[in-house]
C-alpha cells in the first residue's frame, strides 16, 4: 500500500523549533525512521512538508487515485483549515492526525481541529513516536479493509 506523510507549516524546523514543546527529533529523523518502518511493513511512504497551505491542498489532491491513506499532522492549519479539511474530505482517502505536542494542555486556540472528526484517529502528545503510531495504525486499518 501507499502512504503519505503531510506535515504543516514551521514542522521544517523540529530540532531547533522550542524542542521543549516539540522534542530534539528532526523532521528528517522523522522521515527516515517513517521510510524504513514503511519498508519493513511492506508499504511505500511518501513524505511532503510545505509551509503553504495550497501545497498542502495540492498534495492531497493529487493523492487521489494514487494513494492509500494520509498521515497529516496539519501544524497551525489544523485550528485554521476549512480548505485542507475539504481537501481530505473530498478525495475520501482516509487519514490519521498526528500532533507532537498534546493540544489539548496548550492554549486553548489549539484545543479544536478542523480535522479530528474526519479522521480515523487522532494521536497528540507523544512527540515523534506519534508519527510510528499512526504509520502501524495506518497499515493494520488497510489490513482489514482489503478482507
Ligand atoms: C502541532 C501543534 C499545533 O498547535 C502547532 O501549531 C504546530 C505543531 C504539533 O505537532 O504539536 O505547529 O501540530
């Protein structure tokens, strides 16, 4: 199976961007780990981050017909998107949100998403590791359905 990584705006700067809130992982770390998990599962992992959101838009778009399922942690966009909400709502590829820090102990601007409620699941809180969680996720949910 297909699996695409999106990541939001300011996530280019994990390992320097407050490693107090968001941990000493880059995003590269990140992406090489979530490459070579995918491998060892047997699905091939495509890993985008753009501080646009119409790049963002782009890619799910684009996702359409050629991807299985979406792994998106959304960034800021997550409390601001109705536009990348319609996008994964309009292609109907199922995804996961994934957030490093947990929203919910911040400020209360990012204690709503625009996505949680179209998302099979949301992970938020457990930094980096969040991400392998949802890749698993992401496969065992692709397992099932395809019996
Ligand atoms: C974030 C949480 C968002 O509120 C914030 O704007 C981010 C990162 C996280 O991964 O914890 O940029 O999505």
């Amino acid at each position: 199976s297909r699996i695409l990584v999106l990541h939001g705006p300011n996530l280019n700067m994990l390992g320097t961007r407050e490693p107090s809130v968001y941990g000493t992982t880059t995003l590269a770390q990140i992406n090489q780990n979530l490459t070579q998990l995918g491998a060892e599962l047997g699905c091939a992992v495509t890993c985008l981050q753009s501080n646009a959101e119409h790049e963002l838009i782009d890619a799910i778009q684009q996702a359409h017909g050629n991807i299985d399922f979406i792994i998106i942690n959304p960034a800021a966009y997550t409390h601001t998107s109705v536009a990348i909400r319609d996008a994964l709502q309009g292609v109907q590829i199922p995804c996961i949100e994934v957030h490093l820090s947990n929203v919910h102990a911040r400020e209360a601007f990012r204690h709503h998403s625009y996505i949680s409620d179209i998302a099979q699941g949301v992970i938020s809180g457990f930094g980096a590791a969040g991400y392998s969680f949802a890749l698993q996720q992401a496969v065992s949910l692709l397992q099932s359905s395809s019996h």
